[in-house]
C-alpha cells in the first residue's frame, strides 16, 4: 500500500492540474484488500486530483459470502459502485467456468449490493457449450428481476494457452457453432431492451445514462488514466504525447522499481500519431456514439469507412465513426478490415 500511494505521488507530478473522474479498483480480487487501504487511495486521489463533483467509485468483487460481508466497510470507504463478477446464476455452468461461489451466493450478494451501494454492475458469461436459448432467457431474467442497473453479457472466449484453450485443442470442449452464437447475441439484446437496458457499448447494458460505467467510458473516449499496483495499465498524455505505461506485474519487481525510482512502471512506450488514432478507432467503435472522424484523421480511411458503410457495417454521420448493429455484431472483422 505505501509503493501504491508512492506511485501514485510520483505519477501525478508530471500531469499538472487534472479533474478527477472516476476511480476504479479492479484487476483480479482487490476486494481481498482492506477497506482501510482502499480508503487511504481515495482520500489522496482526491487530494492530488480536487473536484466538487461526485466521482464514480468501482470495486470489483466476487459474489462469495466472504466478500459480501465487508460490503459495508467498503462503503464507508467511499466505494459507491459495485461491479460483481457473477458470470452464472447456474451452479453446473458455474463449476465449469472455475468459479468458487454458488447461484444461491451470487443471489444474496446482488441482494446485498443493491441494498449497500445502490450502483450495481453484474457480469455474466454466456454462449457456454450446450446452453440453450431458452435456459440463457432464464438466468438473464433472473438477474434483471434482481434490480441492478448495469449487466455486462460476455460471450465465453477460448484463447490459446489458457485451460479452456487446452481443453479446446484435446476436442474435449465444443463451444456453440457460429449461428448459435449470433442468436444468443441477438437473443440477449433482445430481452435487455426490452427490460430498459441500453446497449452504449457491445458488452456493457445500462438502464439510462445514468447508469453507464463512467470509467469505462472514460477508457473509450480516449481519456486519461493512471494505472497504479502491480500490472496495472495507463494512458498519459506526457510531453504532448500519449504514453501507455505497464507496471511491474510481480509484487517484488512492483515495490523494487517504486524504490528505486519512484512509479511502479515497467514500460512506457510513446504512441505515434498512427498508432494513437488506431487505439482511438478500436475502443471508440465499441460504443454506440462511436469516435469523432478527426480522432482517427491520421489513419486516412475514408476509402474503406466508404465501403463498409455501403455494406451496412458502419455509419460515418454529424463527424462521427460508429458501427451499426450489424457491424458491432461482427466488430473485430469491421476492425480488421479498416486497419489491416
């Protein structure tokens, strides 16, 4: 905790005066951590960055009975957003996703949150092998009648070197075929419109404005942030220019490099104009408004913008770039056609 509030002393030094919008405690367990810790952060985020406004406060947590009983502390500890990773509300799929928490916990710590913190988010995984349509409609109901105002559908991704990756290669894990998958997609923004969930962005469902994830948002507007803790990930404009910085991942290289050095950071790597309007164009199409047309000058695609408008992928209206529903169907194929 003292290299994270080090760390955070240093980096804020060379940004000059910033507004403070969002603070965000994710990346693995970090409601493992004392509420107290969380609460020293928060009072010097708020001292390095003033602001008279109300700053989003997220903490990521697991739905165990563990975690939900220090909810109230971290409350008092200026949380007042909570993001849950409940993934199912099934207790067999949630053995298959690796998960050390039951439906019934998942149950109570929604219940818990909403009573505590109000602002709510739940995850969920679906497009599990053998999931049907009709049981994929009876979780998500079930979420949406627990009240949250935030639910963000991810549909199970096999990536190479993980266990189901491996579990994939042996043939011994056989995700939905393709059109299944588009169904459940449609399926699932069918049900959360229809609940008063807008879809601003190709995952993440709010009930109005209101309840749209500030940080993320931030993140894909292109905004500032400084990342702090072991593996955390920035984007800083230093000297005029972006700059992502990654910290040390392991704890002992983490606490090394803030000794010696004063910020945690492992990289720093300098965007060129190309490479910062390219990471512009990625996160910005996820969401609904899309990025300005001038964020991604630089790339000088407005030959292929042309052609998969035509084909109904994207619309390039009032300035701005933002793929339709078709294209946010299929976005990492309109991605790869822009930029490869």
């Amino acid at each position: 905790m003292q290299a994270m509030l080090a760390d955070l002393k240093h980096q804020t030094e060379s940004l000059g005066p910033r507004r403070l919008a969002s603070i965000f405690f994710g990346g693995g367990t970090p409601s493992l951590m004392e509420p107290a810790a969380a609460a020293r952060l928060i009072e010097l985020a708020r001292h390095l960055f003033p602001t008279g406004d109300t700053v989003e406060i997220t903490l990521e947590a697991n739905p165990t009975d563990a975690e939900t009983a220090r909810y109230r502390a971290f409350a008092e500890a200026g949380i007042n957003r909570l993001s849950l990773g409940v993934q199912s509300l099934d207790d067999t799929a949630l053995r298959f996703l690796g998960r050390d928490h039951s439906a019934d916990e998942a149950r109570r710590a929604i219940e818990a949150a909403q009573a505590t913190f109000g602002r709510v988010s739940v995850d969920m995984i679906y497009a599990r092998p053998d999931q049907s349509a009709e049981a994929w409609r009876t979780e998500l109901e079930a979420v949406i009648a627990l009240g949250p105002e935030h639910i963000s559908p991810y549909q199970l991704t096999i990536e190479a070197g993980t266990a189901f990756g491996r579990a994939y290669g042996r043939g011994t894990l056989v995700p939905p075929d393709e059109d299944i998958q588009e169904d459940l997609f449609d399926q699932t923004q069918t049900i959360l419109n229809g609940a008063g969930f807008e879809a601003y962005e190709v995952s993440n469902h709010a009930r109005g404005p209101g309840a749209q994830s500030a940080h993320n948002l931030n993140v894909w507007r292109g905004m500032d942030y400084v990342g702090i803790g072991p593996g955390a990930h920035g984007r800083l404009t230093l000297a005029g220019a972006r700059t992502a910085t990654v910290t040390h991942r392991r704890v002992a290289d983490y606490l090394a490099a803030v000794e010696a050095t004063g910020t945690g950071w492992a990289e720093t790597d300098t965007l060129s104009p190309v490479e910062a309007a390219e990471e512009r164009l990625m996160l910005g199409l996820r969401t609904t408004e899309g990025v300005a047309l001038r964020d991604i000058a630089a790339l000088d695609l407005d030959a292929r913008i042309t052609d998969l408008s035509s084909d109904g992928f994207l619309t390039a209206e009032r300035g701005r770039l933002a793929a339709t529903p078709r294209g946010r169907k299929v976005l990492d194929s309109v991605v790869r056609a822009l930029l490869v």
